[in-house]
C-alpha cells in the first residue's frame, strides 16, 4: 500500500486549504481511512476518519465544525476540507489507513496558518 498527500501549505488565520490523499497498492474502497497531524513537539493525533461502505466520519473535537473528510472511490482518493483554519492547526498532517494487519502512513504535508 502506498499513500501520498498533497495541498498542504501557509494559509491566514481564518483561510482554507483542501488536503487530497492518493492510495494505491490496495483496494481503497474496502477500507477506513483517516487523518492525523503532528504539531511540533506534540505527539501525533487523530484528526478525523472515515469509514469504507457506509462511509461514516469522525473528528476531533478541536476541528468539528470546520474540517471535512470524504472520499472518491473512483479516484482512490481522501479529502480533508479544512476551513476556519487557526494558528493551533499549523502541524504535519498525515494520511493513515490500516491493510492486511499493518498500518501505513503518508509522507505528511506541510500545513502553517499564520498571519
């Protein structure tokens, strides 16, 4: 399994920034995927996930009602819509899924808000 996220970048206080996350290697629409972040000297966290048939979401506490997860089975692709960004954002973000007992991980992209 490979996965590979782009759309990361700076962004104002209050901005959006659309994360994509491209996967290959496995049969995408069959499982869960999510999102997490590391901020500087902080510990890895979940930021939201999605489910594989019903496509049930979840999030954080600290990004409901700002972020979005979705995912397009016919790209092989998850989204993470982030709007009403804030400077407490700024972290790597990571893709995640779980495959034949391992976990996999993206490279990470870049997110920074600042002013």
């Amino acid at each position: 399994a490979q996965l590979v996220e782009s759309g990361g970048g700076l962004v104002q206080p209050g901005g959006s920034l659309r994360l994509s996350c491209v996967a290959s290697g496995f049969t995408f629409s069959w499982y869960a995927m999510s999102w997490y972040r590391q901020a500087p000297g902080k510990e890895r966290e979940l930021v939201a996930g999605i489910g594989s048939a019903d496509a049930t979401t979840n999030y954080a506490n600290s990004v409901k009602g700002r972020f979005t997860i979705s995912r397009d089975t016919t790209k092989n692709t998850v989204y993470l819509q982030m709007n009403s960004l804030k400077p407490e954002d700024t972290a790597v973000y990571y893709c995640r899924t779980f495959w034949r007992g391992v976990t996999y991980w993206g490279q990470g992209t870049q997110v920074t808000v600042s002013s």
